[in-house]
C-alpha cells in the first residue's frame, strides 16, 4: 500500500463542510427538544471502552471492531454502538437510580468495514433508551417518540416498519425441530437476504405444506387486523404470548395516534442480536433508512443489572441526506463592511445586532469587494459611513 496523499482521508469517514455542519445541528436540536419534553435526560459515555467489556456485550460482530492497544496491553475498541456503553453506565455509575431511567445521547459511533462494502466506518446517532418497565406502554413510548422525531425532523412521509422477534421466534419454533435451523433463518432474515432464505428451507427436510407455511412468513404484513390470522395460526403459548404483547403495543400507539404510520413486518429482524422482542425501522421518502430500535431484555444482564429495556438510534448522517435545504439555520446573516476610520463604531453596530441575535461577518474595505460566493450566503450587506470613530 502506498503513502497516502495530503488530503486523503481513511476509508469510510468524511469530512463535515460548514453547511452540513448546520444541516447535523439543527437536526439534533430539534430531536433533543423532542426528547426532553418527553421526560429523557442526556447522557455522555466514553469514545474508548475496553474490549472485555463493553465490546464483547456489543451485538457488533467482533470483526467490525476497531481495536487498539493501550499502554498497560489491555484491549480497547471504539464504541462501535451506544446501547451498550449506557448499558454499561445503567449498571455501574447509575447502578443505585431507581428504575425507570429515560436517557438520551448524540454520539458517533465506529465500526470497520471491508473495502468493497462502501459503508462508513465512522457515523453518527440521536437515540433514547428506557431502561426498566414491562408494560406494552412502554415499548409502546419509545416507538411513539421515534415517529415524533422523525416528524420534527420535517421527514414526509414517514413509514415504519414493526416486527417481533419472540413471535417470529415462536413461529419457526413451531415448524422446525433445530434451534440451529431457526438461528439460519433469522440470519438471512437479518442481512436481508431473502434468496438465501428462500435457498436454505428449500434444504430443510420438510414437506411441500410446510415449506410453504415458512415462505409464507415474507408475505405477512399489514396492520392490526393481520395479528388475528396469526393468532389462529399460533400452535405454542409462546406464540400466542408475543401476539398479545404486539396487540397491546399496536393498541396504545393508535392511543397516541400514530398507528397511521406503521406497517407490521413478521419477517423483520434487527442486525443486532440483543434484540428479544418488538423491534422497528424507520424509512423516509423512497424507503432511506433513518432509524432502528426495539426491546432488549438480556443486555444488562451482562453488567450485573437485570431490566427490561428499549431505545432507538436516529441514523443522523442520513437525517442530514433525507432533509435538504429546510435544514439549514433560519439566522439572519449580515457582512458589516466598513472602512479602517470607522472600525470603533462598526465593532460597536456588530456587537449590538449579535445581541439581537443576528450573524455579522466583518469586512474591511481597504481589503477590496466581498467574493462572489460569500454574498450568495449573505442576507444583507451593510456599509459604515459618517464621521471617524469618535
């Protein structure tokens, strides 16, 4: 491998230009005013974690790791997602909080990807998590205030999808004989790659009836009405278990009143395998992925804390992607030209609009006319003229 140039950067990180910048600002901002006013306070964890730790709890597979070493030998990684790290801090620094704890971050998170994928190494998140409870209300919560979010964000439309990992546990269960085999088909389910699955029950010993009642689980997607097909399809107590707890869900979001945007999606299944009951996506226009989330019961567990729990992240790169020009900062931005006699009085007109809340560039006029491309950005110039500075 060669030197890298001056100005290359390593694969899968970018840089931020001022405007993008402002797009990133003003969507956390907005998603943070949401989050507080639903009760949600702020938390801060480390970029670095240790290995042992946080990164072996992290659903992230080990080779998505970013890894290093630090003075003492002792392996560390860069956070590769956020729950974990509040798990982490639920358990320990929090530990004697009572429960429940409504959190909330803005973090970037890192995670090695090979050369061909395209992905970004480096991004960033806006999520919540609501650790303790376990109510459908909620589970049903956290679901809202992602719609809520997405909304305040200016998204249109907003559509997302609702699965259920216990339910579609149950239901393989029911038809297959090997938790392995279940394990295979929710990793195709995962990575989204329905040929595959398609490919391996079609190697599974099992009838033509059969078959098709797997291949049948693509297919089921719908509202409310579609959890009483599956109720009168559900062989095991399990099954029927995560229908009602969906049930329940589905009915407390229609009391929040946002029901309207989602689909329920049984083949749904979340690419972080910590997830053990509702989980989610969340899409703009043309189906871009801005958000995942769902419940995660066994996490804390690792940290000597046992709690339900559920959050979601908020893809806050795509957020930038999806918002367009309506993102960008409503402050009045004024260039104050003036000529060296008049510096004191222009420093002073400066300070006094800055107070009024207004964005003043300054310009010297000795030094010649304001480029072409910083007047486009401008919404007025002002020029200082009268006396010399008193």
């Amino acid at each position: 491998m060669g030197k890298p140039r001056d100005f290359e950067k390593p694969m899968g990180v970018r840089d931020w230009p001022p405007e993008a910048v402002a797009q990133k600002r003003w969507i956390e901002k907005r998603v943070e005013a949401r989050f507080q006013h639903w009760g949600y306070r702020e938390v801060m964890t480390p970029t670095l974690e240790y290995f042992e730790t946080v990164g072996g709890a992290s659903a992230i597979q080990d080779h998505k790791l970013f890894k290093l070493l630090d003075r003492q030998g002792q392996t560390l990684v860069l956070r590769p997602d956020q729950t974990t790290p509040i798990a982490r801090v639920v358990a320990s620094v929090m530990k004697e909080v009572p429960l429940p704890l409504r959190l909330f971050y803005h973090a970037n998170v890192f995670r090695a990807q090979e050369r061909e994928a395209g992905r970004n190494a480096e991004f960033y998140q806006s999520g919540v998590e609501l650790v303790g409870g376990d109510t459908p209300e909620e589970d049903a919560e956290v679901i809202a205030l992602a719609v809520e979010s997405l909304q305040a964000c200016e998204i249109s439309p907003i559509q997302l999808a609702m699965g259920h990992i216990g339910l579609l546990d149950g239901l393989l269960m029911e038809r297959l004989e090997e938790a392995e085999a279940v394990a295979d088909l929710k990793d195709c389910l995962g990575r989204r790659n329905m040929v595959e699955f398609r490919e391996r029950v079609e190697a599974l010993e099992l009838n033509a009836g059969e078959k098709k009642e797997l291949f049948s689980l693509l297919e089921i997607r719908g509202t409310r009405e579609i959890l009483g097909t599956l109720r009168d399809r559900a062989a095991s107590r399990r099954t029927r278990e995560a229908i009602n707890h969906l049930e329940a869900i589905w009915e407390a979001l229609e009391d929040w009143g946002v029901a309207s945007e989602i689909l329920l999606d049984l083949s749904l299944v979340g690419s972080l395998d910590y997830y053990t009951g509702v989980y989610f996506e969340g899409y703009g226009a043309d189906g871009i992925y801005l958000l995942s989330g769902g419940r995660y019961d066994r996490l804390l567990e690792r940290f000597g804390r046992s709690s339900p729990a559920r959050g979601f992240a908020l893809k806050t790169d795509r957020l930038v992607e999806a918002g367009g020009d309506k993102t960008r900062e409503k402050m009045e931005h004024i260039a104050l030209v003036y000529p060296r006699r008049l510096r004191r009085k222009a420093f002073r007109q400066a300070k006094k609009w800055r107070e009024q809340g207004v964005a003043v560039s300054m310009h010297v006029k000795e030094a010649g006319s304001l480029p072409a491309e910083e007047r486009q950005r401008l919404d007025r110039i002002v020029e200082i003229e009268g006396d010399d500075d008193d």
